[in-house]
C-alpha cells in the first residue's frame, strides 16, 4: 500500500532539486521526515540512491544544507536520501533528557524494550523507506531503488556500517564519516544499546560494525571506505577506528580503506572537505564505467 | 592601536582553516563576532582577502557552514572575511522586536538616528574590520588586506555594491546573489533607511546602489557580477534587479554582468551553487595570471 507524501519545500540546488517531504510511518508509528536530493538526470530516467545517515542531534536537514554532497551527486547522477535519526513527536517520558538517547539518537537499531518500542529505525531505514521509494510518486519514477548504496556520520556512520554489513546485497558500497565503529564497548553505544536493547550484550551484537565483520558471511562484500579525523575529539573514546580496523585486518574484509585525514574534527567541515571522494566512492560502484 | 581579539574556533576545511574571532569594536561600542577562512596558501605567504557581506538575520556564521565557498577560495588561494550584521548585544529598546531592522540588520550604513547611532556597519566594514586584520595577529602575516574584493546575499548584496561603488580604489571586484538592488525604493529598504537615517530621502541615496552607479565618477570601475534567481520570492518587490540592469544601461557602467538562474530561490542552495562562478570572477581580479 502506498502512502500519503506530503511535499513540505523544495529548492533548487546544482540544476536538480532538494525535496523534503513529510510522511506517516507505520514502523515507527508517527510522521517522519526526510530529504531527497534528485540530480538533475533524475528528470529523464532513473538514477541509483545514496542513503546518508546522520549523526546524533541531527535531523534530515544538516545534512543537506551543510555537506556540499549534491555538487558531485549531481556531477555523477546518483539521488540523495536523507531521512531523520529518530521517532519524533510521541512524549515518551524522558525522550528529550539526552542529547545522545531518545530523540535525534535512533541509532539504527529496532528496540526491544517496551518503553521505546517505537525506536525502530533499523526497520524504518532498511525495510519503510525503500519501500516508499520504490511506491510513491514522485519516487519510483526517477529513483533506482534496488541500485543502493549508504553511507553516514558518527552515529550515522555506524548505521551505514551495520546496516550495509548485515544487507550487502542491498547496499552495493558502504562509506562512514568518524563513525562510531564499535558501539558495544563505548559510551555512547553501551547507554543506547542498554536502553533501547536492555542488558543481554549478546543481542548487542546484531548492531555493532566489528562484531558483523567477524559474523560476516556474504555472499558479497560491499566495499568500505572510512575517514575519520585526527583532530576529532571523539576519536579513542566513542569512534575507536582502530578497533574497526583491527576486525577487518583479523577477517581480511576486502576491498576496506580507513584512513586518517590530519587535523579534521567531527564538523561537516570535515565532511564536506572529503564528501566528493565518497560520493564518487560510491558512484564507481553504482554506475560502474560512468 | 591593536585591539584585542580572541579566536573562538578553529575548524581544518579543505587543507585550510575556518577560524572565528571575537572582539570588541570601537566603531559598533559592543563585542563583535568574524569568521576567517584561512587558504593552505595563506601558511606560506600573504593572501588576497574577500569579504562576505552576509543578509538578513543572519551572522558570520551562515556562509562559513552553508556556501561551500571554502572549497574554490582554497584552490585559488584568497582568504574569506565574513563579519556579523549589526551590532548586538547592546540593548537597545526594540532592536529585536523586527527580523528586517535592529539586530541582524544593519544594512551597512552609518545611522544618523540617535536611537540606533551604535548602528554603523558601513564605518566596521570599510574602515575597522580591514583596519584590524592590518594591524594584528594572525591576520597581519597572512592576508595581504590591500588586495581585496567583496560580496554579498541580499541585504548583504546592497551592502558589496554599496560599499564597493563607495570605495573603488579599495574593492577590486564587486558581486552578489539576490542584491537587495534599490533600497530606497523597496519595502525593506525605505523600513531601514527610514528608522536609521530619518526622513530626508537625499540622505538614503548614498547607500543606494542604482543612485551610486549614477553619479559615480571612478576613478576606477571595479567589475560588477550579480547573480538571481527567477524563482526568488523576494525577486519583484524587495531586489529589483531590473532597476540595478537599468542604471548599468544607463550609465555605461562596465564590465558588468547580470545574469538570472532559472528555478532559484533565495537560499544558500542558489549561492552554494554559484558561488565557484564568484570566487573565481574575483580571484581573476586579485590574481591576475594564477
């Protein structure tokens, strides 16, 4: 069944359009929004989907406006699609106490735990989402829903990595910005994934990027490109790329390339310095000669 | 004398730096907020200086996270200057009852109102701004302050034809996105003009760019590039950009170009878009042959 799509501003960017659009989700059990960034190819034929995840506090819209990503999105022909990191909207008590819990920190995972059963943003990014694309108007006629790639910041960047990991023949590449690699083991990730998951560390496991390199099965590999900053101020005590970088030595994951970029922080500065590789990362992949 | 300024932030962005700076300013009576975007050529020599003259409520801030303008200023090696709007901080009665006049709209001039007499962006951006970055650490080392050129949005548009037809010896190069084109004729304008220089209309002319381009008299003619958007919502009643085409026909004035981008709106996805178009129409200015 196709849902209702409601068209909340659109602006002219790099000769396509960014489109933000507002929808009930049945997943998440409140309206979500989300922004599509349509090159300009999108207007005669259908062009592949770069999935970006944010990170933690953000909405749909830092991305968009901050990134810089629609210049190569453009350039190359490949459709953006940022959606909300979290539920929003449902007065769960204490939903908004913390800037890293509740609101705006879905952590790309589906809670188990009654009091946020609505935080199922695994589902709503894996499973709602493309499947609104792939139905609704003005989506299935212009975006290539099943050539797909993802990638993300942060917390964002640890969504792209679990559920690119967990689907590669879904997600044809995968590509994190300071992710958080190995939620199980750091703050951020043992306060959400105790609240959202409850305290079997086993079931953690199902979310965290280096646990799912060494789980990891096939039949595909969906190649990895990871930066992270060496001024970041996060880096060894939430993001630990060395830990990632361990897992996919041990597990000779390949094609990986994590690399160090000297002197950048957390910030979109950061981002939007490296977004053009990234975004031909991916396209290479997606429009393989292109 | 060197005044004191404090640097308040400091992000690596395309192999160079975004760095933002407090200080107090003499001209203003209040403390003032700047952000620089230092070229990696500026660690090894003096560098060509733009300022960014940014519009209606915002601060030094919008551009330096939304342009994307660091990216071609990096490749060509011109540092960005982007000061505030207004004063603020001062407390002046109603100075924030309006997001079109008192704080966050300055609109580059010097107020002869009593009232608003702390209202003098046309003296902190022509006069104390440069004079500062002359004079004082880290600027005096690695901005050549005397090669200068300046832009704009909107109210920050008037400001770099106001100021650059004012000072031609001074600014190089003149641009603007959706310039705020015949202030003393527009509702935005006659509101401003009106609260901060009182009723006589002669008065307003100095601070109008399609009255300047009349009596201007050299001795050079800066080049001039203006940029709308023909889906601006604000293009007919606010910006007029048909009566800035008009005083350039008249006139003779050139080189001048004034160009309408089909489907663009007044956002920062219109100037992220154009903005390579401006760097690079000054960076052909202020380095000739590089």
């Amino acid at each position: 069944m196709a849902t209702a799509v409601e068209e909340i501003s659109a602006n002219r960017h790099y000769n396509g359009y960014n489109r933000r659009y507002k929808h009930r989700s049945t997943v998440l059990g409140c309206d979500m929004t989300f922004t599509v960034y349509f090159p300009p190819a999108a207007e005669t034929g259908k062009v592949p989907v770069l999935y970006y995840l944010s990170g933690l506090t953000c909405n749909d819209e830092n991305f968009i406006q901050k990134s810089g990503a629609q210049r190569a999105a453009a350039t190359r022909g490949i459709a953006l699609v940022a959606p909300d990191t979290s539920p929003r909207g449902l007065g769960v008590e204490g939903e908004a106490d913390s800037w890293d819990f509740g609101v705006g920190a879905g952590f790309y995972l589906n809670s188990t735990q009654e009091k946020w059963r609505a935080w199922r943003m695994y589902d709503y990014v894996v499973e709602e989402l493309p499947s609104l694309l792939r139905s609704t108007a003005p989506f299935a006629t212009s975006l290539d829903v099943d050539q797909a790639s993802v990638f993300g910041h942060s917390m964002g960047g640890h969504g792209a990595l679990v559920v690119g990991l967990r689907n590669p023949q879904t997600y044809r590449s995968i590509s994190a910005f300071a992710p958080v690699c190995h939620p199980i083991n750091c703050p951020w990730g043992v306060k959400a994934f105790t609240g959202y998951l409850g305290e079997d560390r086993e079931l953690w496991k199902q979310y965290d990027a280096c646990e799912l390199l060494r789980s990891f099965s096939g039949p595909v590999r969906p190649p990895i490109l990871v930066d992270t900053g060496s001024a970041d101020k996060f880096l060894q005590v939430q993001l630990q790329p060395q830990a990632l970088e361990a897992a996919i030595q041990e597990t000779g994951y390949s094609p990986a390339t994590m690399r160090t970029q000297e002197g950048y922080d957390h910030s979109y500065f950061f981002i939007s310095t490296f977004v053009d590789d990234h975004i031909n990362f991916h396209a290479d992949v997606l429009l393989p000669g292109k």
